[in-house]
C-alpha cells in the first residue's frame, strides 16, 4: 500500500456513523471476509478451531504458530506469568454480588494492574492473558458466594483447566467443559482491528494507559448488549423459545418479528453466510449434546430463522451467527447462568486485543507506535455567542 492510495472517499452522509466501514489503521492478528468469517494472521478460523488456546494466543503474538518446541516452551512462559499478586481476592469479595459479572470483570483486570502491573507493553499483555482463568474463576466464587474450599490455584496446568480447577463445580464431567471452553476461546479471541471493544481498548492505550487500565475499558465496552452481551441475551432467546417443535419455532420466530425485536443468533454486521464459528459450535453440540433440549431448538432454529429472516430483503444476512450455540454448550456443560457468558468472551477477547494492543504500541510506524487517537468532530448547532 503506497503512502499516496486513496482508501475512501469520505462525505458528509459518514459523519455520526459510528465510523462504519471508514479505514483508520491496519491489523496485524485477524481480518474477517463475509464469506468465510475470522482468520487469525491468515488462518480461516474453522482451521484453527481445534487447536490448544495457548498456540492460538503464540499465533496472535507472534503471527506464526508455534512448532512443538514453541508450544511448550510458551505454555512454560504462560504458566511462569499466572500467579495473581496477593489482595485481589480481598477486593473481589468487597464486591456487590448482584453486580453484573462483566462490572466484576473490569474491576478485577483493574486490581491485576495496580497490584501487579510491570509497564512493559508485551510482559503486562501477556501476565494477563496468564492470569485471566484463575481471576475469571475466582470472580465466579465471590460473585456466588462460594467462599470455602476454594482449590488452591494449580499453576502447573493448562489456562482453561486452572479455570475450571477453580470454579471446581461438583456433577459435571470436567473434560467435556474443558473442551467446550477450549473451543470457545480459540473461536472468540479476535475479529479484525475494528470491533467496539478492541478499538476502545487500542484507544485507552494511545494514551499509553497501562495494559490493564486499557482492558479494562475494552471489557466496559464489551458488556454493551449491542456488543458482547449479545451471547447472553442469544441463550435468554433460546430458553423462552422453549420448543424445538418446527412450526412453533417459526410462529415464535414471526412474533418477535411482527412485535419488532431482534431474531437473537442471526443476522451479522459483514459476514454474508453463516459464521464459521456457528458451524464449528454446532458440530461441537452434534458430538457432546445431540439431545439436549436448548440443542435441539437452536438445530430447528438454524433451518426456520434464515428462510423467515430472508423475506425480509433489508436484512442482508438472514444466517446463524457466532452467538447461536455457545450459551447452549456452555449451559450444557454445566455454566447455567447467561449473564456470565459474556465473561468468557472477555477472557478471549484478552488475547486478541493485548496483542493488537502490543502491536500498536511497539510494531506499527517502524516501532514508533500509532500516536493518541483523536478523530475530528465537526461542531453542529454551535454558534458563537457571549455571555451577557
Ligand atoms: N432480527 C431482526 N432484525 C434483523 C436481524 C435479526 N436477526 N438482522 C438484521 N435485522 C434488521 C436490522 O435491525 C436492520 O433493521 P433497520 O433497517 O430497521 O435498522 C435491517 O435488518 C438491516 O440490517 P443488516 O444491515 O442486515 O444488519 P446490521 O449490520 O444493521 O445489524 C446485527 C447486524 C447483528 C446487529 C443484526 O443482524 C441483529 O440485530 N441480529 C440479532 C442480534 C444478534 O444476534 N447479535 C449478535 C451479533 C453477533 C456478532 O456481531 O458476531
């Protein structure tokens, strides 16, 4: 790309868009096409589906994945990093427990920093992508008020078993939600430079803002329902649907529609078929639940919502997407409250953007780093006066 390309060209009809589609900055760990969705530094996402979460996040950093030297060597690195720093369990419990768990989230990525933050851009990224399973099972604990018997934090296991190591739920088969949340982060890490979340947290970090004081704010704008917690409503969508019954899975489909609310798990912003992560997720619910009830809805659903939807011709993709079936397998698993879904997102989405983060600070403009953000607001209603 030459210095002088011209990129787009931008009107006035741009302006108060929430900069859709305008190119402010280029990505080095993820891109997205309609057709075939997220690729993590060129990898199609569904290639990458089942690998380790920790070669997923050496790819992200690193933009190659790792060879099996690399794999364990970095895995070593990780579990090195993820020992939490002593009093973030003494503010996790000061916290209101009917506070969302997204709130919880940026506090407790908050607390990592002032107790534990270092300064490097790349050290501080990756202490919290090693220290995000054991903070995420422990604000489970407190939130749920499961205090005792807390397993001490195992650093010498994988990041999704420390977590589940932590939450240490009792009649759930431990190798069935460590597979589920496996595919879960590699499937939610990253998606292209522009998303709410990353851009926001790349903001806070123009500022040079630490890490943490970054992500924090990248978590707060995840936790919008127009945004991450989407997953959650997707999987409220689903439990009130309650059956997989074909013709009344259409009739509720066309009465939400008629009543104007939003067919939840359909319909993307620039994918234009179904999203690879839905595919990967479904065949995941095939394998591990083919019976489960909420399964069920979503199979019948996946085939009656995209024929309702496209009668619609402003709806510009009527096909499943990433939010259909990850509440449904995380609730099959044995993680039955939605409003923690999002929290999951979160932990992925640590990976993708501390590294974009990473990248934007010490890579782009030959290692100087993209200066603070400051887009131009054109003042509108404002004329000059005095006071009298
Ligand atoms: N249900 C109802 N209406 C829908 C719809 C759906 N699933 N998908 C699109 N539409 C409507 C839009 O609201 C829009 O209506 P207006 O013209 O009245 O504003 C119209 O169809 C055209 O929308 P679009 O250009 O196809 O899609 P947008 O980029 O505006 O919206 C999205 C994308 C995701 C917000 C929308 O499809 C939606 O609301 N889906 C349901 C909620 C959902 O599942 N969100 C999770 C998104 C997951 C992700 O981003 O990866």
């Amino acid at each position: 790309m030459s210095d002088e390309e011209s990129l787009f060209e931008l009107t006035s009809s741009h302006l108060n868009t929430g900069m859709r589609g305008i190119p402010v900055g280029t990505c080095r760990t993820s891109f997205v096409t309609p057709t075939e969705g997220v690729h993590y530094c060129g990898y199609p996402i569904s290639e990458l589906a089942s690998l380790l979460p920790e070669d997923v996040i050496y790819l992200l950093f690193n933009k190659e994945l790792p060879n099996s030297d690399q794999s364990l060597k970095f895995q070593e690195e990780l579990k090195s990093r993820g020992a939490l720093p002593d009093g973030v369990e003494q503010v996790l419990a000061s916290l209101p427990r009917d506070g969302h768990p997204m709130d919880w989230l940026s506090i407790g990525i908050h607390t990592l920093g002032m107790l534990g933050g270092e300064g490097d851009w790349k050290s501080d990224a990756l202490n919290l992508v090693a220290r995000m399973p054991r903070l995420l099972g422990l604000i489970f604990r407190y939130r749920e008020g499961r205090l005792v018997n807390i397993p001490a934090d195992d650093l010498s296991m994988g990041l999704v078993a420390r977590f589940t190591n932590t939450l240490d739920l009792a009649d759930v088969d431990k190798s069935v939600m460590d597979q589920v949340i496996a595919t879960y982060l590699v499937l939610h890490m990253d998606h292209g430079g522009g998303n709410l979340s990353t851009f926001a947290g790349k903001a806070v970090a123009s500022g040079h803002a630490t890490v943490y004081s970054s992500m924090a704010g990248a978590m707060n704008a995840l936790s919008g329902p127009l945004h991450g917690r989407a997953n959650q409503s997707c999987f409220e969508f689903v439990q009130k649907i309650g059956t997989s019954d074909p013709a009344e899975v259409e009739a509720f489909v066309r009465g939400e529609l008629e009543a104007r609310r939003p067919v939840f798990g359909f319909g993307h912003a620039v994918l234009r078929a179904e999203d690879p992560r839905a595919t990967v997720q479904f065949a995941l619910g095939e394998k591990i639940c083919p019976d489960d009830e909420y399964f069920k809805t979503i199979r019948v659903l996946r085939e009656v919502a995209p024929r309702v939807l496209s009668e619609n011709p402003k709806i510009s993709n009527p096909n499943a997407n990433v939010d259909i079936a990850s509440g449904t397998l995380l609730n099959h698993v044995g993680l039955c409250d939605p409003e923690y879904y999002t929290t999951f997102f979160g932990w992925a989405r640590v990976a993708g953007i501390g590294a974009q983060i990473v990248d934007e600070r010490t890579v782009m403009r030959g290692g100087k780093g993209t200066p603070i953000y400051r887009p131009k607001y054109i003042a509108e209603e404002q004329t000059l006066r005095h006071v009298d």
